[in-house]
C-alpha cells in the first residue's frame, strides 16, 4: 500500500467522522429546539392556571397578601371588592384567553 492510498484513507476516514459529527450536531440542534418549544408551551400553561387559580380564589372572596391567598374577613355582603389595574387580577381578555384555552380541552374529555 502506498502513501497516496494511506492519504486517501485517512481523508475518506477524516470526511466521515466530520459528516457523523455534522449529523450529531444537527440532530441536538433540532432536540434542543423541540425542548424550547415544550418549555414555552409548558410557561403558557402555567401562567393559565395561575391565571385560573387567581380568577377562582378572588371570586370566592380570597386577596393575595404578601404572596399568601386568605380569605377576606372583613367582607360585608353589600360590598365589592374591585381593584382596578392590579396585575394580579385577570381582565376580560385574560378570561377570554382562558375559556379559548381550557374548552377544547374539557371537551375531549367529556366525549
């Protein structure tokens, strides 16, 4: 076997290793991103039931008190409690957003 047969070995070997590292690389690049993405609609979810939680406490007289939920003791049956702008409170979007989410899902179930 000569040295230009040994070379052309070498770099066939050398061409397959960087195509196999290449491909590695390729398909972690393309795990990492479906990762990404269920982590991000995992968030999405989170964030609903949050959003959820809070709309169903502060519905059945609950505030949020230095990151605790209580009850409200001091509720008079005349009175209405509504804190305009606290971003705790979900707005009407937030509840459109809900039902939008929530929905399909409760229906699937049910069938």
């Amino acid at each position: 076997m000569g040295g230009a047969d040994l070379g052309r070995i070498i770099a066939l070997l050398d061409d397959t290793e960087r195509s196999e590292g290449k491909a590695t690389r390729a398909k972690r690049r393309a795990e990492m991103e479906a990762e990404r993405t269920i982590d991000h609609q995992l968030d999405e979810v989170a964030r609903r039931i949050r959003l959820l939680t809070a709309t169903v406490l502060l519905a059945n007289g609950y505030h949020h008190h230095k990151g605790q939920w209580r009850k409200r003791r001091d509720v008079r049956s005349d009175e209405v409690h509504v804190i305009s702008g606290d971003p705790r409170l979900p707005t009407k979007e937030d509840i459109a957003g809900l039902i939008g989410f929530w929905k399909p899902l409760w229906m699937t179930s049910q069938a």
